[in-house]
C-alpha cells in the first residue's frame, strides 16, 4: 500500500485511542476550566514576555496590528482544530488528523514538524526563562546568576543552567500524573493573567500618545515581519487537541476550550502591546530582554513593579513549559502507537497512568538545544514548522467533510470553506514573512524528516503491516 492510501478512518483512531472511553491507560481527569488553564498555559509566555521586544524592533508601534494579523491567522485555524478536535477526540492532534485525511506520509512529516512546535519550543521558551530569573533575583536579593550560566553561548553565555533546570522541573511534575499537572497548570494560569493586566495598569499611568508616532514606521513589510514573530506568541492552542484522551466529555470540551483561549489570549496581548509601546518609545523597547520588567521600573521608579512582573513571568514561561513538553510527549505516544516511532513512546505506566520513559526521553533531548542555542535561532524554526502544521490542518477539515461527511462534529467551521482557505492563504503569508533563510532551514529539516519516514517509518507501520498482510480477494468468476 502506497503512504499516500495509508488513510486510518476516524472511527478506528478513536476505537484505538479508547478516546470516548479511558484513553490507552490514560485518565479522564480534566474539566473545561482546567482545559482553558491548560491552553492559557500553553500559550501565554516567552512570546509576550521576552518575544515583545523582538517584535516591536521590526514593526515599530504598529506592532498592535502584527499581534491582530498573527491573530487572524490562529483564529482561522482555531476553527478548524475545533472541528476536528470534536470529531477525532485523540491525543495525536494535527498528526492523527493529517493521518484520518491525507495520508501516513504526509501524517508523519506533520509529527516530524510538531517536534518543532512542540518539541524546540520548549527549548525556545526555556531559553527566555533564565533572563526573567536574573531579572527576579536582581529584584529580591540584588544578585543574579553569571552571564556564563545563564545565557547560551552567543548571547554572551557558555550553557544556560535556568533553562536545563526548568525543563526537568515540568519532567519531574508530569510524570506525577495529569490531575498534578493540570492544577499546577490553573494555578500559574491565573498568576500570569494577574500579573500581566497588573503590567497593563501600571504602564497606562504613564500613556503617551507621542510613543504611537510615527505608527508603521517600517511600512507593511515590518508589519508582516512583526506579525512572524509574534505569532510565536500564540504557538500553543492546539495543544488543547493533545489532551483529547484525559479530557471529561472532549467532544464539547475541546472546541469550546480552544475558542475561550483564542479570544482570552488575543485581547490580553493587544492590552499589553498597547500599554509597552504607549508607556516607552518603540525604539527603547526594541531588542530590550526582560522587556515588560523594564518598563515598569521606569514607570514605578523602583525595582519592586519589575520584581514583580519577572515573578510573573518565571511563572508564566514554566507552565508553556510544563503544558508543551506535555503535548509533545501525547504527540510521540500516538505516533508510536501507530508504529512510526519506537515503541518505548507509547508505554504508559500503571502506577501514574503517564509516559514515564516518553518524558524523561524527551526532557533530555530537548535540554541540550535550551542550554547552548540562542532563543532567536529557535524561534523562527518553529515558526514556521508551526505554519505548516496549520496550513495542514485548514486542508485536512476540508478534506475530512469531503471524506467522511456523515461523521458526527459537535461543532463546525462556519463559512465553510471560505475560512479554512482564508487560514491556509493567512499561514502561507507569515511564513513568507520569516525569510528566505529559515525557508532553507526548513525545508532541509523535511528532507531529513522524509528520510526518517522512509528508513523507519515507513517499514515499522502498523497500518502497513496490516494492509500488506490482509488476504487478496479473487474475484468469483461468474457461472
């Protein structure tokens, strides 16, 4: 059987993953508060909290439109992973839905790309915690860790312990269990939402309308750059669909929590962008680590306001850490329970009813990027990996209403097909927006990918094995 005709039905994902029942050894443990709380988690970070500045270099005041354009494209999406989240309530997410529509290939080049969403994100967010840590223990104790610990190499750094540190943190609490994980996760949710309306009340005191002038400086062309980056503050919403067999009733859970965390999420980071670049000139934002905690000791003249936002903002990137590294290890059991990867990913312990050995795997393999690779090489990679896997996602409902047109949705993309195409045009413009450098990046990332599949993947399929090795029917010659 060829890649491209390795289609799994939905209804045996959902039969294989017990997804209406007890999920493959998982727990049903999580509500729809927890699950918001999850993708809050997931979400808000090292892209609002260190990425800002990033943006605001390239795009100038008008970096409140990149944030809406970077929006608009998650929205679009947002629909379709809601669809097919509520369809296909698995823990395989865009590669158990490239997988019902487009093929095992195509399926696996999507995993390969979630290493990067999920995966090197990780990295990319564990990198930033380590400057918001200085910043908070500069604040509390006058101190702060050595430059050489703290920061990977070019950045002034040789391993950036805090990053290695937190990464084993979230390894040691999820291996715990999920009910463990998810409270942790509500409680940092609720901290960072606190804390970053806090920075937005404190910056507003000092408003000026001057900073917003001139407002696309760098024309649309910054917009567009600006809004590549800030998308990376959205990465993490479809994490929600990761959590498809530990969720209580995924099939209405699912679409609401991803549509709350959207809306949640973009309004919370205009606020914030508003409030930066009104309180301080774009120019001093531009490129300034710890961005947020700046400002406010600017405004507050003290460093007690920063402390508090760099608490925040420890907080906040150790629960994307926490809610990714979850994600990631859901992503590698069902591409492991589908043959692609080693079995060792699928293997759930009967005592915490979690991927143990999944964990610590990769827990280790994504420290060593975190400690010695500067946060803005990561980011672009996963960028535009990220954009990829949407752009397959927005194809793959359309293709699941063409296939399979009667399979119950508990909620469906309005405009249909107007806004999956819309989402796959919008993703395709960001991704031009990242340059032609990380397009070759990229693209050598698939090769190895496709050579991956081939060597490994492709042989070691469960769903192969199965087509090849079901009986050819001869058809009855007629009397």
């Amino acid at each position: 059987m060829s890649p491209l005709q390795r289609i799994k039905s939905p209804d045996l994902l959902v039969a294989e993953s017990g997804a209406d029942l007890e999920g493959h050894g998982l727990k049903r443990t999580m509500g729809l508060f927890q699950l918001v709380c999850f993708g809050v988690g997931a979400i808000v970070g090292t892209g609002i909290f260190v990425g800002l500045s990033d943006s605001v270099a390239e795009a100038g005041p008008a970096v409140v439109i990149s944030f809406v354009l970077a929006a608009i494209t998650c929205i679009f999406t947002a629909f379709s992973f809601a669809e097919l989240g509520g369809a296909i309530p698995v823990s395989g997410s865009s590669y158990s839905f490239a997988y019902a529509t487009l093929g095992e290939r195509i399926a696996f080049l999507v995993g390969w790309c979630l290493l990067l969403e999920y995966g090197v994100s990780v990295s990319a967010v564990a990198v930033g915690w380590g400057q918001y840590l200085n910043e908070l223990l500069h604040s509390l104790i006058g101190w702060q860790l050595p430059a050489a610990l703290s920061n990977p190499p070019g950045d002034g750094g040789v391993v950036n312990v805090p990053a290695v540190v937190v990464i084993a943190l979230a390894a040691l609490l999820l291996v715990r269990g999920i009910r463990e994980s998810a409270r942790a996760t509500a409680v940092m949710a609720v901290i960072k939402i606190g804390v970053l309306l806090l920075f937005c009340a404190i910056a507003f005191t000092a408003f000026r309308s001057d900073n917003l002038s001139p407002f696309a400086e760098h024309g649309m062309a910054g917009v567009t750059a600006g809004a590549s980056l800030a998308f990376f503050s959205y990465i993490g919403f479809d994490a929600i669909t990761t959590a498809g067999e530990e969720v209580k009733n995924p099939r209405k859970n699912i679409p609401v929590a991803i549509m709350i965390c959207i809306g949640v999420v973009t309004l919370l980071y205009c606020l914030v962008a508003v409030a930066a670049i009104g309180a301080m000139s774009a120019g001093d934002v531009a490129s300034k680590p710890a961005a947020l905690s700046l400002i406010v000791n600017q405004v507050t003249d003290s460093t007690l306001g920063g402390g508090i936002i760099a608490f925040g903002a420890v907080v906040a990137i150790a629960s994307v850490v926490l809610a990714v590294m979850y994600g990631q290890t859901r992503i590698l059991m069902s591409m492991s329970r589908d043959g692609l990867v080693p079995r060792v990913f699928e293997r759930v312990s009967p005592k915490t009813s979690t991927p143990v050995a999944n964990t610590w795997i990769v827990a280790c393999v994504f420290a060593v990027p975190a400690a010695v690779v500067p946060l803005d090489v990561v980011m672009n990679l996963t960028t535009i990996g990220t954009l990829a896997v949407m752009a397959v996602v927005n194809i793959a409902v359309i293709a699941l209403r063409r296939r399979n047109p009667d399979l119950p949705r508990s909620f469906r993309v309005p405009f249909f097909p107007v806004l999956p195409v819309a989402g796959v045009l919008f993703c395709l413009y960001l991704i031009y927006g990242t340059g032609w450098l990380t397009w070759l990046q990229f693209g050598a990332f698939l090769l190895v990918g496709a050579l991956v599949y081939t060597l490994y993947g492709r042989r070691n399929s469960r769903l192969g094995k199965t087509a090849d090795a079901a009986p050819e029917v001869t058809p009855r010659p007629e009397a």
